[in-house]
C-alpha cells in the first residue's frame, strides 16, 4: 500500500498524486485550479447546476474547513472526453485532527461528477466507471480503506449511473431528505403552500421590519451582518477568508443578502442565499436572539424566494429534513430548525448516503475509521 499523504499537503504534491491515480484509471481530465474557465463552461452546459458545484460555494467551503483546523486542498477535476470538456467533479482532500486524509468534495462527502447535456449514454457510462476506478486508487493511496459519497437531487428523473455502478461494487445506501421549493409557480401560488402562521407572520414582519436585499458588493453591510453573527454565536465560528469569499460571491451576483433592521436602523436579522440559474440555496443565518418572539427569519426568506424568482432560479433548496430515527440522531435544534424550513417547503427529495469499500482496501481499521467519519460528516 503507498504511504499516506505527508503532513504538508502542497499543490505540487497533489497535483502528482492526482496525475498518477488518473493515470491508473485511465480518465482524461484537468484540475479545476488550473482551468477555471473550463470549469465555468462545462457548468453552464449542465442541465442542472446544483450550487454546491458552483466556485463561488466550492471556494467557500475550501476557506471554511482550512480555516476550522481541518486543512483541506481543491482537487476538483474538470473531466474530458475525445478531447474537449465533458464534465465536473468536486472534490477535495482534508487532514482531520488525526493526521488522516480523506478524499471528499468541498471537505464534506465524495458529491458524483456531473455531464453536460447531449453526452451520449455509452460515454457517461465509460468516463463514470473511469471516474469510480480513479476514486478507489486515490483513496488507496492515502490509506482511506472507504469513502462516504451523497447523491442529491440535481435535476434528474432518476438515480444515476454512478449510483447504480456503486451499489454494483458493494456501496451501502442510507436514505436522508432535503428540503425544496418550485420556483416554477406564481408567488401567490408559492404562498398559498407556506405553512397557514407564516402567511400571517411575513405580512406582520414585513410591517414590523425594513427590508433589504443586497445583490452588489458592500463591504460594510457584510461586516455589520458577521458582527451580527459574531454577537449572536458568541464567538468567532468563521474565519476571516470564508467571510470574504461569500462577499466575493455576492460581489460577482452567485449570491445575495438579505437584512432586516429595526426603526432604529439597527440589524437585527439577515441570511445569505447561494445561487445558480437552476438553484439557490440558503447558506447562513443570524437574528438577534432577543426578538425570537418576532417574525425575522419568514420575512428573510419571503424576500428571498421573491428575488430567487426575479433571477429565474427554478428551484430552493431550503436543507436537509431531519427524522427522529435518522442516525446519528439529530439534535432538539436540528429538528426545529428543520420544521421551520419546511412550513416553506413544497416538496421533499431523496438524497442518499452510500458507504463505499474500496475492493482492495487491506488497510487496518479503516473500515472503522469511516464509520467513525459518519457522525462528522452528517452534519454538514
């Protein structure tokens, strides 16, 4: 078995990592870090582009990981077919506190590649199983006896053949939920599905509350909203970098923010929403946690499903649903927080967990090891 990844993990040594277990699948592809234009337009040829394979989201969550103790290095490939741009795969390596390094996307589980529209069946099939071959050697060559994969709803009307090659080679599925919204209907059609007190709550809120959606950099309003959130965590969550990437993404119009002050002008309450043509997603939220007993996050996300739809986004994806016999079990505020999100809710789509054993795996505990990641993994 090759020896695991050295403490220091640079761009040089990756990159010679990747080319040598590429090789040994026999996948054509280029890292994105080397071409980000080629990224950006395989993207905007995907029938659906789900944010978290967007740069804007997978250059966030990079910054985050790093900058919470866990480095973690872009390995994500655009992949090739009869020598143009046929694909993207997010992925990513992370050093836990142990010394160990995994192979995921965006430093949470392995996400499957995406293909543009048009690529014949035969080619997805050839260039997937060349991508799944390419996973195992990677994830042998660092010592990660299996890999924890998610398949989310990306635009589809079926699993996938990368779901169904996993569950082939011995993968084990776990069914979790997320959470979406049609962006297809009227917003009077939009409203008439939110839970019967929000109706009553964002007309209350909206009276109670100015509101602003910010679609163009400000730094000072960015600052004054993690000064929000700094108050309301009690202590800094984030680091600096993560903070300034998700300004870049509202800078360059792949995210938005919107705030609520009180007659004073004081913010009291605001969210960030990530978006693509096809998706926008809620990121990050902070209230002033001594107006609880007011109408704040239903106004935010009111405002947000109206600028969602002047964007054309055609679905929200508002999060994960938690059960009570999900395991690891989620929290009392797991399961609130996930009620909330669901009174806006109109529909509930699959997202499936497979734990995949590398066929070859000879590594001591490292079956353990994964399972062990679950728990971390999970709640992301």
């Amino acid at each position: 078995m090759t020896a695991a990844l050295p403490p220091a993990l640079d761009a040089e040594s990756v990159g010679t990592l990747i080319l040598a277990a590429l090789s040994g699948a026999g996948v054509d592809a280029r890292l994105r870090c080397a071409d980000e234009p080629a990224w950006h337009d395989v993207a905007g040829g995907l029938a659906y582009l789900p944010v978290d394979y967007s740069s804007a989201m997978i250059d966030y969550q990079l910054a985050y990981w790093s900058g919470n103790g866990l480095p973690t290095q872009d390995i994500s490939l655009v992949l090739m077919h009869d020598n143009r741009p046929c694909g993207i795969w997010p992925l990513s390596a992370t050093c836990d506190p142990a010394g160990n390094w995994r192979i995921g996307s965006s430093g949470g589980p392995v996400m499957p590649p995406l293909f543009v529209s048009g690529l014949a069946r035969k080619s997805t099939k050839s260039v997937t199983a060349g991508c799944l071959e390419f996973l195992d050697n990677i994830a042998a060559k660092i010592g990660q006896g299996c890999v924890e994969i998610v398949e989310a709803y990306a635009g589809g009307d079926g699993l996938s053949e990368w779901h169904d090659r996993l569950m082939q080679s011995g993968g084990r599925a776990e069914l979790r939920h997320d959470l979406f919204l049609d962006l297809s209907l009227s917003m009077a059609d939009i409203k008439s599905t939110f839970r019967k007190s929000y109706k009553t709550l964002i007309t209350s809120g909206a009276k109670l509350w100015k509101v602003q959606a910010a679609t163009a950099a400000d730094p000072e309003l960015w600052d004054e909203f993690r000064l929000l959130h700094l108050a309301v965590a009690g202590r800094a969550t984030r680091s600096a970098d993560s903070w300034g990437f998700q300004h870049d993404a509202i800078a360059s119009g792949d995210a938005f923010f919107v705030c609520l002050r009180n007659e004073a002008g004081r913010m009291v309450g605001g969210g960030l929403f990530h978006t693509t043509v096809h998706e926008g997603l809620y990121a990050i939220g902070a209230y002033d946690r001594s107006l609880f007993d007011k109408p704040l996050g239903h106004v935010v996300q009111y405002r947000a499903i109206e600028e969602m739809k002047r964007r054309g986004v055609k679905w929200y994806k508002l999060g994960i649903r938690y059960y009570p016999s999900e395991t690891p079990a989620p929290s009392d505020k797991e399961m609130a927080i996930s009620s909330f999100k669901q009174g806006f809710a109109s529909h509930l789509f699959p997202r499936y967990l497979v734990h995949h054993r590398l066929p070859e795996a000879r590594i001591a505990g490292a079956w353990s090891r994964c399972r062990a990641m679950d728990a971390t993994t999970e709640r992301q």
